[in-house]
C-alpha cells in the first residue's frame, strides 16, 4: 500500500496537491536526536538550580553553520514545555551596540518600553530581577553568539560584563551561548564569564554512526512520499555523507530538495540521483512540472 512507511499521522498528506506536498516537505521540521537531548537535559538541570549558588551555571553550544543550533532553540521557543517557557530568546544581531543590547534585552523579557532600556549606563540589576521574577525567568538564551564579537572593543565589553553581571545575584539567570565555534574567543575577553561557563561542541555524524541511522528512519516516515526510499541504505548514507559531511543541516536540506525532485518526477522516492541533482540545481525540480503548474499564481 503507498505510503505505508510513512507515520500514520502523515500519511493523509499524499493526498494533497503536488505544490501543497512540496510545501510540506520543504517546511522545517525538529527532530531530536541524542546530543540536543544531552542539551536539552543539561539547560534543565541548570536553571533548576536557580539561585542556589553565588553564580549560576552556564553553557555554550558551538558548532558549524547547519548544525541545528538555531533550528533547537526555535523549537524550544515554541514548545509548552514549562522549562522553555522559562527562557528568555535573544537574538544577536551584527553590531548591534550597548544600548541597542540593553533595548532588546528589555524586549525579549516582555518589557519593551521600560526605561532602562532607553539610557546608556542605567541598567539595574535589581530593577532587572524583579521582571524575572514576575515573568518566570530563569534563563537567557543567545543564537548567534558569535554577532556579539563584531561590535567594537568598548562596546562588545560593556555588553559582556552586563551579561555575567547577569548571572549573578541578584538575577542568577543561566547564559545559554548558542553560535559557532568562533564565539569561544568573546569568552577570553571576559574571564569571569569564561569560567563560569561549559561547553559543548556539535560534531558532525561518521558515516557509520548508529544515530545517522535513527535519524534518517524517522525522516523517512515524516516526507509524505508513496514509496519507502530506504534512507538507511549504504549507498544513500554514504552519498549524503559525501555532500554534507555529516552536518545535520546540510543533510536535511539535501534530502528536502531530493524528495521535491521525487514528487515533481513522479518517482515518489528519494534516491541517489536525486540527492546528487537536489546538491547541483536545488529548485531544478521546478523543470519537472507540467505546464498547467508553471502558468499558475504561486
């Protein structure tokens, strides 16, 4: 029966429009896999400890562009989980200067129009607490952390000591650091800072790694295609280990564009020639559609 493979969930997805499957499968999707589990675990246990020592534990997550740093946090963003709920999502932004920092601060907290936020110099720490208290922070969590160091050298200081005077009483916020590896220099320039954080690194998946192998068996059951692809096949692990050496991101998009190339074919799988064409020409499935569709409003 087509579509057997897939989880029971999606299987009325085949039922779609080919532009609404492609849609579905070009959309993100999270799914967890052992190391953003240990992350997961790890962000938890600290802000349980929340404010039960001078300073409170902190954690940097490096790893290279596609490694799904950004795709975590946002689905932790979303989630109903009470410990995500907790956090406080700051994302960095190129230059963005003190004040700029200790505005969007403010606003990533719920209070966009608080006064501190408006006067270079004025933040209160005490002031600060008191809207962790009252909104359920306990920790602050940075993508990007690497954007921080294109600041000049005064500024980015400022913005550094402001961040490990916040985790300090009395605000004992956990500093999450997500961003590349590049960031562990910013952590020398504020030793405080350094030493009170742990790191994590992202390695990319081996080849031969059990995990690769659980993961693409739950990706085969998510793209609404009519035949099973057999993604833990050799050949095809291989072939996307080859074009993406074995970063997450890069996987995931490389079998997004493979399953746009199977549906607008009408191959209805994901194989090794469309992986290597999903790698060449990424929208060059659109080539495949019939006229009726190209003629058509997106």
């Amino acid at each position: 029966m087509a579509g057997e493979h897939l989880d029971p969930s999606r299987r009325h997805l085949l039922d779609l429009p080919i532009m609404a499957r492609i849609a579905v499968i070009k959309k993100d999707l999270w799914v967890h896999h052992s190391q953003y589990d240990q992350i997961e675990f790890i962000m938890k246990m600290m802000m349980d400890n929340h404010g039960n020592q001078i300073s409170a534990e902190c954690l940097a997550v490096l790893g290279p562009t596609g490694a799904g740093k950004s795709s975590f946090l946002e689905a932790r963003r979303r989630s109903k989980d009470d410990w995500a709920q907790q956090l406080i999502y700051f994302q960095v932004k190129p230059e963005i200067g003190y004040r700029r920092f200790v505005a969007q601060l403010f606003e990533a907290v719920g209070e966009p129009n608080h006064a501190d936020a408006a006067v270079r110099g004025s933040f209160s720490y005490e002031n600060f607490a008191e809207l962790l208290k009252a909104r359920g922070k306990r920790g602050l969590a940075f993508d990007d952390f690497h954007d921080l160091g294109k600041n000049n050298r005064d500024q980015l200081g400022q913005i550094l000591m402001l961040v490990r005077g916040l985790t300090a009483k009395p605000c004992s916020l956990s500093i999450f650091a997500f961003g590349l590896p590049g960031a562990e220099n910013l952590f020398k320039k504020e030793g405080q800072l350094a030493r009170r954080i742990e790191r994590i690194s992202l390695n990319p998946w081996q080849e031969n790694d059990p995990e690769l192998l659980d993961f693409l068996d739950v990706l085969e059951q998510l793209y609404p295609l009519r035949e099973r692809s057999g993604l833990t096949d050799p050949t095809i692990v291989r072939t996307l280990h080859q074009y993406s050496n074995g970063v997450i991101g890069l996987m995931v998009n490389l079998l997004k564009n493979a399953a746009c190339y199977a549906v607008a074919t009408g191959i209805e799988k994901i194989t090794v020639d469309n992986i290597a064409l999903g790698y060449k020409a990424r929208s060059g499935w659109v080539q495949y559609l019939g006229d009726s569709y190209l003629q058509s409003p997106v």
